[in-house]
C-alpha cells in the first residue's frame, strides 16, 4: 500500500499538467477565446473595407460617367474651361481637398497562453512536491512509533 499512495502523486502530477494545458496551454481554452475576439476584430475589419472598397467604386464610377462632377473636380485643382476666370482671394484656403478613407492595417495578434515546457515544470514539481511531503510524513510517523 505504501507504494501505491505514491503513485497518487504521478496522478497529481498528470491531473495538474492536463487541467493547465486545457486552460492556459497553447490549444487551450484562454488561447481559444483570445483567438476568436481577433477574429471578429478582423471580420469588423474587412467589413469596413468592403464599405469603404463601395464608396471608392462610386466615386470612381461617377468619375468616369458624370461630366459635371469632373468639372467640379477640376475647378477644385484650379481649372477653369474656356470661358470661365478666376478671382483668388490670398489668406483663405479654398483648395481644401477631401481626403478618404482608405482602412487601416490590422495587425493580429498572438494569443497569450503559458508554454508547454512550463506547464511540464510545474507538473513536475507539483508531483515531486507531493511526493516529497509524503515521504516526510512517512518518515515522522516512523519516528514517532
């Protein structure tokens, strides 16, 4: 019997090693949800890029087929058609252009999780722990018979 209580401490050791890994190890359940918040934060992402992506397309679409909206433009550059003269007034910016937006980089991020050579350690010495208070305990009960 006495040699069958120390291998409670092997199961200890495996108990902790497999809780830690499902928890914080790197396929873990920290490491999971880190990882799914950064895939909503990339979804959001592409999404403001495929409104921003419509945007560009119909202002480039009226470009090419709206002659008033390119002599808008132009004027806003300084150009005038044949007829037309400019007066500037110096001290006012009137050539204010508007710039778009064009999204942002979204770098991800590496999930956080507790290594698996770490989480090995600490089973290691959680067990060896273990083992070691019961090897005490056994020997101050010997003592004191």
């Amino acid at each position: 019997m006495k040699f069958g209580k120390y291998l409670f401490a092997l199961w200890a050791g495996v108990f902790i090693y497999t809780l830690l890994s499902v928890f914080f190890g790197a396929m873990g359940l920290s490491a999971h949800g880190q990882l799914e918040k950064e895939q909503q934060r990339q979804e959001a992402n592409i999404e403001h890029l495929i409104r921003i992506n419509r945007e560009l397309e119909d202002s480039m679409n009226s470009l090419l087929y709206d002659r008033d909206l390119v002599a808008i433009h132009a004027r806003e550059q300084g150009f005038a058609s044949r007829n037309e003269r400019f007066i500037r007034i110096v001290g006012l910016d009137l050539n204010q252009r508007n710039f778009a937006s064009y999204g942002e980089l979204v770098v991800a991020e590496e999930p956080h999780y507790i290594a698996d050579r770490t989480i090995s350690m600490i089973a290691l010495f959680s067990g060896l722990s273990i083992i070691i208070c019961m090897a005490i305990f056994d020997a101050l009960k010997q003592v004191k018979n």
